[in-house]
C-alpha cells in the first residue's frame, strides 16, 4: 500500500525527488554537447567518445543488479542519501580529470551510483503515490529533465565555453550538497517494506521477480523505449555542427528549446496519460517520435530555425513517451517487489542505453570532410525499437488497473 502523505508533504516530497533526477540527468547529458570539445581535446575519435557515453550507463546497469539484493533491505531515504553522497563524489572526479582515462574512470564510478538513484527515485514514486495520481506525479519529477536541458545544459555549456569543460562537473558536484541537505530535511522514512522482506533472502527475491513473466515482458518493453533514443541522442551535437552547420555558440538553443518545450509539455503528458489511459498515451506519442527521430538525421543546412524545430520535437516526443511508459513500468511491478524489480529494470535501461550508444557510435563514420554519415541507419534502428516497444507494451498487465493498459 502507497504510504499515506498529507498533499503538501507529497508535494515536497515530489519536488526533492525532481531535484535529485535533475543533478542525475544533468550529470549524464552534459556529456554529449561537449562531445565535440572533448574528442578535438583529448583526441579521440566519435565512437571513443559514445565508449564514455556508454560507461556510465553500462556500469549503471551492472551496478543495479548489485543493488537489487539490498535495496529492499534497507530504508530508502537513508540508501537515497548514501546514494547521492558517493554520486556527488564521483561527479567531483569528472571535473577533476586530466585525462580521457582517469575521466574514463570518472564516469563509470558516476555510473555505479547514478544509475540506482534513478531506479530509487522511481521506487519511492511507486511507494508513495497512488495508482490514479502516478501519471501525473512522474510528470512532476519528469519536469527534471525538461529544467536541465532548459536551464543545466545551456548553462553548462556557456560556461565550459568560457571557463574549461571542467567547471560544469564542479557546479553539478556543489549542487548535489545542496539537495542532499534538501532530502535530508524533507524525506520521510521508507522502511514499511523491510519487515515484509525480513525473511526472505535478495537472491528469493530477484528469481521471484524474473519468474513473472509479466515482469520479463516489462523489462523487455523497457530496454525498447531507452534503445529507440540512445542510437541518436549522443550524437545530435556532433551532427548538428559538422553536418547542419549550427556553430558551437548556437548548440546551447537546441537543449534550450528542447527543454523548453518539455516542460510545457511534461505535466500536460502526465495528466492525459491518468484520463486518457497511459497506453493510450504512451502509444500516440510513441509513433509520433518516428517522424523527428528519423527526420533530425537527415537534416542538412536547414538554418538554426529549421534545426531548432525538429530538435524540439525530437526532444519533446522523446521525453513525453517516458512520462506514460514510467507509470506503465511502476505498475506493472508486483508491489510487494517493486524495488527489486526497478533497480533490475534500472540495469536494464541502464545496458540498453549503453549498447544504442555503442550502435550508434558503429554505424556513423566521417568522410573526407568531416560530414557524419550514415546517422539515419542509426535512427532507423531506433525507430524499429520504438515500434516494438508499442506491441511490447499493449501485453503489459498493470498492478491496481484492472487487466491491461
């Protein structure tokens, strides 16, 4: 049963949840706006730098697995804070690193701990609020990645321009202190779930997670939905300044309407998502991501106006079908497993992100005058994903909805 808050504590509650995702986020897009600044830097070719794209997902997904025999041991706001203490530590590093391996390392151990923030977060949403309202609370936490590409990428990024790439991994860093005190201050204690648990083993609990097959075709689902993206997202900075012609002080309005867009959007998605029906919801703007998903790799000089309208809608598609397919995700758990299995689909989203980076790093190339080429194998991979997570989805059954979405 959700644990029972007064709407202002919930309230709070959603927001500190929002910040933490907003410094998880922001720590993992920063990385693929600089790519063009840390592969002339530190002399590396594309698809090295989807390889640090793709170390701090995959060693979130290996780190999740870790974290399903625990998590549901121990109280979530004091797992939560630990958590994001050693994220924070990690995030500290990357700014400090000299090197591309020592921000190899950097970003793994960033990984490891970021990854279970993320699952975490989701698991405290399921705890706390009730089926009917879980759309429109993912929304409010959601708005996280709107405000970072918003306010956090564009910022960042004038701020690596004019100070080092350095200083935004610091900022990230300092303002993880800041919503670790927040958290503290505001979070209730989450330990209702250890006596259910108390004598039942981690290992018990994972083969029964992976024995429903309910769950299996969850995790499924997931991997599709963060697939379809992540052939495409950590490339758009590099093809939007070799290929589209955008100059590197013209990138930050791509995330800046983008974000702005998003968070017009997100609550609106959330809201539609509880009366319309989250599959509903989820499959409309699913299938509408194809047409920006494919057409912003084939965009050629178009101008900043027409690079800035298929960004937007790549990114506002993009984060509007997470909004649904998250709530479809929390509710097609077993609640009495739900934080073993969203640390598991965490290591699931976590490896799918990891392996479309990779994909797609394999299939762009550069010709002789440094034009990336073949970008739309990349999106057609995803869009493939993106449909399939569609049929995948309409065979979910969701805990407290009746039978199916």
């Amino acid at each position: 049963m959700p644990i029972s808050l007064s709407p202002q504590r919930e309230r709070w509650l959603l927001i500190t949840l929002a910040g933490i995702q907003f410094t998880h986020i922001l720590d993992f897009m920063i990385m693929m706006p600089l790519g063009p600044a840390l592969t002339t830097l530190f002399r590396i070719s594309d698809a090295q730098f989807g390889m640090l794209v793709s170390a701090y997902t995959l060693a979130g997904g290996a780190s999740g697995l870790l974290a399903s025999t625990y998590i549901d041991k121990v109280d979530r706001k004091r797992l939560l804070l630990v958590l994001y203490g050693l994220f924070a530590l990690s995030t500290l590093a990357c700014g400090l690193a000299p090197t591309y391996e020592t921000l190899m390392l950097a970003r793994v151990c960033a990984g490891v701990f970021g990854g279970v923030l993320s699952a975490l977060s989701q698991t405290i949403v399921g705890d706390v609020i009730p089926f009917e309202r879980r759309g429109h609370a993912m929304g409010i936490v959601m708005t996280s990645f709107s405000v970072s590409t918003v306010a956090g990428v564009p910022l960042g990024l004038f701020l690596a321009a004019h100070f080092g790439w350095h200083i935004p991994f610091l900022l990230i860093a300092a303002v993880c202190v800041l919503f670790a005190v927040f958290a503290y201050l505001t979070l209730p204690a989450m330990s209702s779930h250890l006596q259910a648990h108390a004598a039942v083993s981690a290992w018990s609990r994972i083969a029964e997670v992976l024995r429903d097959r309910n769950h299996l075709r969850a995790f499924v689902f997931s991997a599709l939905l963060m697939f379809s993206g992540f052939t495409v997202i950590p490339y758009i900075t590099i093809f939007m300044q070799a290929n589209v012609g955008l100059r590197a002080d013209q990138v930050p309005y791509v995330y800046l309407c983008g974000g702005v867009g998003t968070l017009i959007t997100a609550r609106w998605f959330g809201s539609l998502a509880d009366s319309w029906g989250k599959f509903q919801t989820f499959r409309a703007i699913a299938l509408v991501f194809l047409l920006p998903l494919v057409g912003l790799t084939l965009l050629g000089n178009v101008g900043l106006v027409g690079a800035l309208a298929v960004s937007t809608l790549f990114f506002v598609c993009g984060s509007g079908r997470m909004i649904p397919g998250m709530a479809m995700l929390t509710s097609a758990a077993n609640p009495a497993l739900r934080g073993t299995f969203m640390t598991l689909n965490a290591s699931v989203q976590s490896a799918a992100m990891g392996l479309a980076a990779l994909a797609g790093g394999a299939i762009i190339s550069r010709d002789a005058a440094g034009l990336v080429q073949h970008y739309w194998g990349s999106a057609l991979i995803g869009a493939v994903a993106s449909v399939l997570a569609v049929l995948v989805a309409s065979k979910l059954n969701l805990h407290q909805a009746g039978a199916k979405p």
